[in-house]
C-alpha cells in the first residue's frame, strides 16, 4: 500500500498481518480520488471503517483541513498509528476507538465536508451505514459520500436527502459516491 498522489506520494504505508482487514487497492483508491478530487483540498474528512487509515491518510495527503479516523478494532488502530507515524503526520488528525454506529449517533457537534466509508469485507452493512448517515447530524450541506461494499450487497440510490450520483464496479467491490440533495 502507498499514498497515490499529493504531499506524501510514493511513500508507502505500513506493512500488516491482520485478517479481518482488505485495504482499499490502488485501482479503486485512485478511482476514488479521481472522481472527489474537487471536493478533498480544504474538506474536513471523516473516514469510518479506517482499518489501516489508507483512504483518510490519502485525503490529507491531497490537501484535506483535517481527518476524523473512526475505529474500534485494537489492530487497525494500532496499525493507522504507525501509519501516521511513519509519515510524520501529528496535526489535523483525531483517531477515536469508537463503534461507528455509536460515533454517528453521539456526534452531533462534528460535521463533515468528505466521509470515507469502508466496512469490513466480512459484514454486509452498507445499506445499514447509509440509513444510519442519513438519519444523522454529522455532515454539511455540500457533503460527499464514498462507500464501498462488496458488489452483491444491496445499496440504495437515495438515503434521505443523500442521493447516489455514481457507481463504479470494482471485481467484488463496488464504489458508490453519495452527494446531498439541496
């Protein structure tokens, strides 16, 4: 894994041993970006699922004000740290051991430009995040979404006022970008 593009690119990310973690692969991640480009310089990002901190982390890289990275497994936290420290990366970022379906339930004080979203491979829970995002206070108006889910898991087109503008088959992977009707 490395960081794509941006102040930290070709550096690549640390090296792991963690089962329960598929990180994001170059082809998707550039994707990603090359779709948000416009919308990452300046956002105040959340990455939900961080597992490794690989898409937060390419966020700050491209020019993010500050990233929020929401995890409560000890290994991925662990691994986002060593992440950040082997980059050198002390400002901006907030790491927080926390169950992402409390986070957006208890946050309403953060709001967020760029959420970043990427569930475990082994749990189907996308449509299950984006009506949890929806019903929550944790974003601006002029939000975007990325999530990814595994292709035959079900993901609707529109989650209250968050309204799916693209979707990109990745193999098993799916990436659907969400934006806010206004």
């Amino acid at each position: 894994m490395r960081v794509i593009s941006g102040k930290f690119k070709g550096r690549n990310l640390v090296t792991f041993t963690a089962d329960h973690i598929r990180p994001t692969t170059d082809r998707v991640k550039e994707s990603l970006f090359n779709i948000i480009q416009s919308e990452v310089e300046n956002a105040v990002v959340l990455d939900l699922f961080s597992g490794t901190g690989n898409l937060g982390i390419e966020a700050l890289s491209r020019g993010a004000q500050k990233v929020t990275f929401v995890e409560n497994n000890k290994k991925s936290l662990k691994i986002v740290r060593e992440n950040l420290k082997s980059l050198n990366i002390k400002e901006n970022v907030e790491i927080l051991d926390e169950d992402v379906f409390e986070f957006m339930n208890s946050a309403p004080q953060l709001v967020f430009d760029l959420i970043l979203i990427d569930p475990p491979f082994t749990e189907i829970w996308g449509d299950k995040i984006m009506t949890a995002l929806a019903r929550s206070a944790i974003f601006t108006d002029n939000v975007t979404v990325a999530i990814e889910t595994g292709t035959k898991e079900p993901i609707g087109k529109k989650y209250g006022a968050l309204k799916c503008v693209t979707q990109r088959v990745f193999g098993d992977k799916t990436l659907s970008i969400f934006r806010r009707e206004n």
